[in-house]
C-alpha cells in the first residue's frame, strides 16, 4: 500500500489502513524465516505538511529456526507500528525522512520494524540448552555422556593456577 505524500501540503489526508501482506520469507542473520500467516496489517496514516504519521498494528506467525539447538518453532509476531515519516528532511530526530520520491510504501514500513522487532539471537525458549559441542545431542531431550572437564592443551596450564587463591 502506498501513499503519496506531494499532495499534503494543501491539506490534511487521514487513511484507514487494512490490507494483508503476503510475503513467504524474510532473511534475517543470513538464516530464512517462513511467515506462515500472511502479515496483517491495520491503523490510520495522517499526513499533514509534508509528514505522514503512521499508527499501525501488525499481526503475523513465523517459523523460525533456534540458533543454539536447530530446532524449528513457530511464534506469533505482534507489534505497532508509530512512526512520523517526510518527504523532506527535518530537524526532528525523530521523523524519518524518505531517501528518494514523494511515495510512501507501508509494505517497507512494515517489514522495517518487523526486523526491528526481531532479536539478535532467536531462541526456542529462554532456557535453551543448545547442542552438545561433542556428539551434537540436542540437551533439551537428552543428556549425553560426553566428558565436560576436558581442557584444551593449550590452556592447562591455566587449570592449575586457581586450586592456590
């Protein structure tokens, strides 16, 4: 969906927004992530002088992969969108300004602040035990009988030093 933002400085627009997105994957982390549910997407779009102030809600479901034990979940994404966005720069820091064109596209509004909402890592639960760096057993089903004390060569002479203190 898009809106144009030339024709605001003669007067006030106000738009409803409902539309659903349909997008099947997003590259985050060089990893995909499979929306199963197309992004819905609802709120309002002022614009006024030049400024478009954007309130949306964004509703989705992903699959995603875990980063420490591989295994695949899903989870529900919602977030809200409230953002100020120009044509033309503006000494607020806080409106956005649009690189090129007097077109604003909600699709790339969206998709911006679902990366945004995204964490760095994506866990499968908060207390992910991850892969055994050995055999590679997944630890949240099993326990494997891997040694743990095992010290690299390297640094064993470092082992001995705090038995002292």
């Amino acid at each position: 969906m898009e809106i144009a933002l030339q024709d605001s400085n003669v007067k006030s627009i106000t738009k409803d927004i409902d539309f659903t997105y349909h997008k099947e994957n997003l590259v985050y982390n060089n990893e995909t992530i499979k929306i199963l549910k197309p992004i819905q997407v609802k709120g309002k779009v002022v614009v006024s002088q030049g400024i478009a102030d954007v309130k949306l809600s964004v509703d989705t479901r992903m699959l995603h992969t875990c980063s420490r034990c591989l295994e695949q979940f899903e989870q529900d994404l919602e977030l809200n969108v409230d953002e100020k966005v120009s044509k033309n720069e503006q000494e607020d820091g806080n409106i956005i300004t649009l690189e090129e064109g007097n077109i604003l596209d909600l699709r790339d509004v969206v998709l911006n602040n679902i990366y945004l909402a995204l964490p760095i890592r994506i866990l499968c639960k908060e207390d992910c035990k991850g892969l055994c760096q050995t055999c590679g057993a997944n630890l949240n089903h099993e326990q494997c009988s891997c040694r743990s004390d095992e010290v690299d060569p390297r640094l064993s002479a470092l082992k001995d030093m705090f038995k002292e203190v």
